[in-house]
C-alpha cells in the first residue's frame, strides 16, 4: 500500500518530536514492502516543492502561505499532489488540515487517518484580542480553521492517539472511539548505555518553547550550584523571539548547566546514554521521544507529566507539580544511586514491552491495511 503522510513539516525540515515519531513510522512500514510519502503543509518559499532525503519523497508547500490562506487553497495544493501520488492511505498528525483532508477523502473515497500526538491544543481554538490590530487577517484566518477543525473532527471516523488519556479525552467530549498506538523507539544494546562513575548528570532535552517551561530546569540546577557530584545537561533549539532571548540571558548567566545548543537526534541519543536523570518539565505532551529514550537507556524520568500513570505504576520515575517538587526529586535520587540502578532496570523492561518498533509498528500496519 501507498501512504501519503501530511504533516506541517519533516524530520528532514523540522526536528521535533512528532516530525521524529512519523519518520519511525515511515521507515517501519517501508521495511514492511510500503511507499510512504511525505507532504508538508507549512509554507517554504525557499525550498523546493518536491526533494528526495532517505529514499523518500518530500513534497513542500511552497506555493501557499498557510498562516494567511482560506482552507479552498490549502485543499488545492494538498490535492494536487494525491492526484499526482493516488495514495491508499492518508495519514496526518496536523490539525490544522482535518477539514482539508476530510473533503478530499470524502471525494475520492481515499481513508483519511488522523493521529493526534498529545492533547487536543485547546489553544488553536482561542482568540487573543491583543493581537487583532497587528494579526488581524492571521488571527481571521487561524480563527475559521480552528472552527472547521473542531467541527470536523467530530465527522472522523479514523482516530488515532499516541495516549489511552487522550483517547479518553476525545471520547468524553465527541463519543467518538480512538485507538491508541504508543510512541516507538529501536531499543539501544546496553554496551551503548555509559554512566559516569563519578558524576550523576542530570539532563533536559527538547525544543526551548514556553511550554517545555526550561526555566524551571534552570531553577533546579542553580539550587544545587555548590553539589560538584551533578552535572546538569540542557540541548535543544532556541528560538530568536522574546522567550528565547530571556532564555539565552538565563543561560548566560549560569554558571551550573551545560548548554550544548541544537543537537541532531543521534547526539540527543548519546547524551540520554549518558544521563543518570532525565527531566521534562512541560505542560503538555505526547508521549515525549527523549522520555522513551531514557526509559530504553536504563533512565528514570522526573516529569510533570505522566501520560497514562505510567510512571507512577511501573515505578520507573517521580511526578512533579512544580519547581520545589522537583528539587526534592532531584535529591531523592542523588541520595540514593542505588535507587537510580533498581528504577532504571524496571523502566526499560517497561519500555520494551510498551514502545518498541516491532511491536507497535505491526500496530500501524494492521490499523492501515483493515482500512483499504
């Protein structure tokens, strides 16, 4: 089968986590005998409209400014390149394009296949009135693809989600049943795994947004600034916006994190090799890809987030609420290394039987073929 995965960009654009998590998913199932293509949504002026990377095709909007674009023309350009690809299959974790790719696949028959990789974003639905006067065409146009997403959804018959929680969500609010298929990851030999015998390194990965809330990593390691036992790892994308330059000055001024900048996936690999903690401090998320990481690298996961309970029923980390929390769990650990050993042995023996690619890959491959 042919399989035309829509997203707002790729891996090969874009590396963030669900660019990451749908790359997996198309290099699984071409392995299986099946053509996967890619489609990007968001507008790339600069670059061409149609590149091979790993053997796959990439198609770009290069055509359409989406944040400005009535859905009509979004829908011409996705449709041109079905026409051109005749996909079995369309597949999308963008919701911004459900309405788009509703209609077509309700004129040609095709099955459209939505996925939403964390919680529903509540957020694309509201309406700021400060940034009328300097958004206002954006904010019209993001407003009616906002209603015509949360219409539409409800028409879907095709839902994935990366949670149970998520799928619950969906259910509770529009009775509609999702099946849920975790985030996957390879599982890395335990020679890969090399722990510091003299230091605990306490790390944090991800792109540095508002929501990843890296500040309070931050607060964490300057509480412990005098603790030369820790060592404490930031990586990720800094974007050139207020937040980030408030960001880049807290980083200036510490004298306790290692920032190693933007980090291609195989050197955020490496580093979670080498982690005794890791940390994710969002206020939202799918099933993070470094969590996962961790897990598979014998890591225990302070986080303030547990998507499905799982960290509290297999024991395999600490939730927190808040930066105090936090601090105490840091503790905790470094008090006991012995606890790190005990909970990062049972946390990959959970991640091998929830988040491999063997298994939840066939998952993918069963869910699509049912469909045609």
């Amino acid at each position: 089968m042919k399989i035309l995965i829509v997203h707002g960009s790729t891996v090969y654009d874009y590396v963030g986590g669900s660019e990451v998590q749908l790359n997996i998913i198309a290099k699984y199932l071409r392995s299986c005998s099946h053509v996967m293509v890619f489609c990007t949504t968001e507008y790339m002026k600069e670059r061409p409209e149609l590149e091979s990377f790993d053997n796959f095709k990439v198609y770009r909007n290069n055509i359409v400014d989406d944040r400005y674009s009535l859905p009509i023309w979004q829908i011409k350009f996705l449709d041109k390149i079905i026409r051109i690809e005749k996909p079995d299959i369309i597949f999308a974790r963008d919701q911004r394009v459900i309405y788009s790719l509703y209609s077509i696949s309700k004129r040609t028959n095709i099955p459209f296949v939505y996925q939403l990789p964390c919680q529903f974003e509540t957020s694309f639905f509201s309406f700021n009135p400060r940034n009328l006067l300097n958004n206002f065409l954006k904010n019209r146009i993001r407003i009616i693809n906002a209603f015509l997403c949360s219409i539409t959804l409800k028409k879907l018959s095709n839902i994935l989600t990366v949670s149970k929680d998520d799928a619950h969500a969906i259910y509770n609010k529009y009775k509609i049943p999702a099946q849920t298929i975790y985030n996957m990851h390879r599982l890395p030999d335990e020679s890969c795994i090399m722990k510091s015998k003299h230091k605990l390194r306490i790390v944090w990965i991800n792109n540095f947004k508002a929501l990843k809330r890296p500040e309070m990593f931050m607060e964490v390691a300057e509480h412990f600034t005098n603790n030369n036992k820790l060592e404490f790892v930031m990586a990720g994308k800094i974007s050139d916006n207020l937040f980030g330059q408030s960001i880049k000055e807290k980083l200036e001024e510490s004298s306790n994190i290692d920032y190693l900048g933007f980090i291609s996936p195989e050197e955020c690999l490496k580093q979670i090799y080498k982690a005794s903690v890791y940390v994710l401090t969002s206020t939202h998320e799918g099933f993070s890809n470094t969590c996962i990481q961790a897990w598979f690298s014998k890591v225990p996961v302070i986080s303030t987030i547990d998507k499905d309970g799982v960290i509290k029923k297999n024991n395999i980390g600490i939730v927190v609420s808040n930066t105090q929390d936090l601090i105490k769990a840091v503790q905790t650990l470094i008090d006991g290394p012995e606890k790190i050993l005990e909970i990062g042995r049972r946390a990959r023996i959970y991640a091998i039987k929830n988040h491999s690619i063997d298994k939840n890959g066939k998952l993918y491959e069963q869910y699509f073929k049912k469909l045609i």
